[in-house]
C-alpha cells in the first residue's frame, strides 16, 4: 500500500519517458541487443566482419520496420524505460489481461490520463477566465459577463478533451480498438454543442433584454422559438459529424432512404404541417406572447409560441395547448389591438313610457354621452330603436377610450348608473322581460315626475332646444366633459388613457 502512490506517479512520468522511448528505433531492446542485432541473430547471421548480400539487407530492414511498430514490441520499450520501482509492477500477469483489447494497465492510463486533463484544464480555465472575468467588469455592458460565464464549463470539457487526446498515444494502445477514439469524438462534438448551446442562450438573453428597451413587443413574442430553432439546427449538425467520425456516410444515407424516407415523411405529416403553421404564425403575426384573445372556442392570454403548438393561458387557470397547423388557419380575435372598447347596450322601457317622458331619456342620455370625459366624442349614439315585445327599446352605443379592460368597468359602471339616475328622474322605469296581466292596480308611473318631464320637453320645444334627431355641434361644444368623473364623492386620479 506504501509503494501505490509512487506507483501512480510513476505511471505519469512513465507517459513522457513511452514519448520520448517510441521516438527512438535503435535504442535497445530488453537483453541489451539492438533490434537489428536480435534480427540478425534470429536469421543466422552473426556480428562478423563477413558482408550479407543485399536480399539478406533488405529482408532485415523489413522485419525491423515491422517490429518496431508493432504493440508488443512498444509496450516491451515502455516497460524497459520505466523506472526500476515499476517494472515488476508493469510485468504483472494481472496487468497484461486484456478488456475488450485494452490491456489493464492501459485502462489505469486512461483513467489518470482523464483525471489529469480535466485537473489541468480546471486550473487552466480558472486562470484565464478569472482574467476574462476581470475583463468583462470593465465594460458597460453585461453580455460579455454572461458570455464568459456560461462558457466557462464547456471550455473545460474542451480543453480537458484535447489535453488527453495529446496524452493518449502514450499509452500506445493497439489503433484496432476504436471505440476509445470514437469515444473522443462524441465527447469532443457534445462539448463544442454545450458550448454553442450556451453562446446561443446568452446571446439570445442579450437581443432579448435589447428589444424590450426599445419596446419591440412583436419581436420579443418570437424569440424563443427563433432559439429553439438554432438548438435544432446545431444538433442536427452535431449528430452529422458524428455519424461521420464513425465511418457512416451521411449523403449515401440521405440518398439511400428511398421509400423509406417517402414513408417518414407520410408518418411525420402532422409534425410538418405544425412546422409550416408555425412559420406562417411568425410570419404573418396574429398575436404575441401576452395577447389577450380568442381562438376558437379557447378564450386566454398567449404564453409561448412553439415550433410545434402555441399555448394558451385561459380565464380558469389552465393551459390550453394548440397545434400551429389548427392554430394558423382558425379564427383569432385578439383584444390587445383593441385602440377603445365598445358600452352597447339595450335599454327597456315600459310601455306606458309617454313620447314626451322618452324624448326627454334620449335628450339627457345624449347629453350624459357628450359630457363624459372618458367616452370618445366620435361613433357614439343614443337611438330609439325598436317596439319590443315588453318594452320601448333603446340603443346605447358609446366607445370608451381606454385599452384596459378594468379601466373600461369603471367607466361602464360610473354611465350605467347615470343612466339609472336619468331614467328615475324621467319618471320612466325598466320593463321586466316577463309577460304579466295587466290589471292596473300597481302603482305605474309616477304621475308628478311625468308632469314635470312633460313640462320640460314642451319648455325645450317653446325654446327650440327640442334636440332631435341629435344635438347640434354649439350644444356638444358647450356640454362636453362638463361632467364629474369619477363622480363626486370618488378619490381623484388623473385618467389613463
């Protein structure tokens, strides 16, 4: 147990001591002969001053080419430079065994050979990116800082794989065994993927943060699948290089999928058909991500927009998952483009309701529309409309000038109420949608509150101030946003628009 760390060490400087031995074809072999001498001897032909002829030569020269490449012949130069301490050890029956044709010495090898790269590599990288690092603090900006943070890791992997590629022929490992190179090679393309992977979030992030100071709202909503895009792209171009470090050829592959392929693509319709939906989807832009809007029967507010489904947060909390193809060619109603939301409504009054009692609800009604702050001047009408089963019915039609929807309640609330006051002080009252008998004992109109209704329509008449069909344009001037919002009585705040 006392000899086992100077073993290790001792298979350490044993890598450099093999670089150094396999450089040199005329060193001596165990036995202190050299190896033309012990091909010599092998063939009859001793040190003597007697010349061999030229076949003989070359037959020589041949077999020493063939020798010295061999593995046996460079695992014997290893062992023969190793210091005295690890000979015994290296000539050990139990290390010559052979594991899938890697003797198990040599997997000793690799595995100090993996803990000394990645050793090295950490300390590497820790120097040089505390430098990066230091660097990066002095700019103004933050996307360098990320960049070398998230690169810092893969870079290790890297650099850790190409210290133990430069350390592995030391273990003069027979080239038949491929796997380990292949090893190599699939652990080299997934650090480079990381790598890229990482410099594509960071990037990303950056172009993020970017357009949202610029309030680019439409470009934003479809940056993440721009993302998920490259991701695909890079490990399609990964896998490629892979299957080609291990002797496949890719374009014969492709070429070679045949009906095969014709049969993928038939199975994969769908997955297309959501792809191009997709792309139509960015392309044409009907939402974006934080869109409150209808599609279909799915009424919810836009999460993220895939390459394959878009998704929807609905008014219940759940998420609605549509696929782009259905997604692209259904009916989409989006509120968020709303400029101003619509007050429509139907207002029923019983039909004992006089012409004068109604001519004085339509005038104050129009006032009430013209004097609000919040209801835009424009597209807005007061109109009689229809003599309906139980009532006189009246149009209200009215715009608000807001995009916010709890804003636009407030303000509906505050005329739906005035709207109460000016039918109350009509004397008018709601029909009830039912049909009743009529047998005149409930207390009908209020007959004071008519008179006096009555008496104002003929005072507006006697004064030509009878408004009808509209108010004139000197009356809207005159009245507009005399009104108190929020009523009186309300805190006060200045209105968002």
């Amino acid at each position: 147990m006392n000899r086992f760390p100077t073993i290790l060490m001792g298979l350490l400087i044993l890598c450099t001591v093999t670089l150094l031995a396999s450089s040199a074809h005329g060193q001596a072999i165990p036995g202190g002969e050299t190896v033309s001498d012990a091909i010599r001897e092998a063939t009859g032909q001793g040190t003597t001053a007697a010349k061999p002829d030229s076949s003989d030569t070359n037959l020589i020269e041949r077999l020493e080419g063939k020798l010295e490449d061999s593995i046996e012949y460079r695992e014997e130069k290893v062992i023969a430079a190793a210091p005295e301490s690890l000979k015994d050890f290296l000539s050990m029956p139990l290390l010559r065994i052979e594991l899938y044709g890697v003797r198990v010495w040599q997997w000793i090898g690799v595995l100090l050979f993996v803990a000394f790269s990645w050793l090295l590599a950490a300390i590497a990288c820790g120097v040089i990116f505390r430098i990066l690092s230091s660097w990066a603090r002095r700019t103004t900006t933050t996307l360098d800082d990320d960049l070398v943070e998230s690169s810092n890791r893969p870079t290790r992997l890297i650099v850790a794989i190409i210290i133990f590629s430069l350390l592995y022929p030391l273990l003069v490992i027979d080239p038949e065994v491929r796997f380990l190179r292949h090893g190599m090679g699939v652990a080299t393309a997934l650090a480079i993927l990381w790598l890229l992977v990482e410099a594509t979030d960071v990037f990303s992030d950056g172009l993020l943060r970017h357009l949202k100071r610029k309030d680019e709202k439409a470009n934003t909503s479809y940056l993440p699948m721009v993302r998920r895009f490259v991701k695909a792209v890079l490990c399609l171009i990964v896998l490629v290089s892979m299957l080609q470090s291990f002797g496949f050829n890719v374009m014969a592959l492709v070429a070679g999928l045949g009906v095969g392929g014709l049969a993928v693509a038939l199975a994969a319709q769908k997955t297309i058909e959501n792809l191009f939906g997709g792309i139509v989807v960015i392309a044409d832009r009907p939402v974006e991500v934080g869109n409150f809007c209808k599609v279909g029967e799915h009424t919810g507010t836009v999460e993220d927009i895939g390459l394959r489904s878009t998704r929807l947060r609905t008014l219940d909390r759940t998420v609605v998952s549509i696929p782009n193809s259905e997604f692209s060619s259904t009916r989409i109603e989006n509120y968020a483009e709303r400029d101003r939301i619509r007050i429509h409504s139907i207002l029923q009054l019983g039909y004992d309701t006089s012409p004068d009692q109604l001519r004085y609800v339509l005038t104050e009604l129009r006032k009430l529309v013209a004097a609000h702050p919040r209801i835009m001047e424009n597209y807005n009408r007061v109109r009689f409309v229809n003599f309906g089963a139980h009532s006189l019915d009246i149009e209200f039609f009215a715009y608000v000038g807001t995009r916010d929807w709890l804003d636009f309640q407030a303000v509906r609330e505050d005329v739906f109420l005035r709207v109460i006051d000016i039918i109350n002080g009509s004397g008018a009252y709601f029909a009830y949608p039912s049909q009743t008998l009529y047998l005149g004992r409930h207390g009908g109109r209020n007959e004071e509150r008519t008179e006096s209704a009555e008496q104002a329509v003929a005072k507006w008449r006697e004064d030509e101030q009878l408004f009808f069909p509209g108010l004139p344009p000197e009356k809207i001037a005159e009245i507009e946003d005399s009104l108190d919002y929020p009523p009186a009585g309300s805190p006060k705040k200045e209105p968002e628009n």
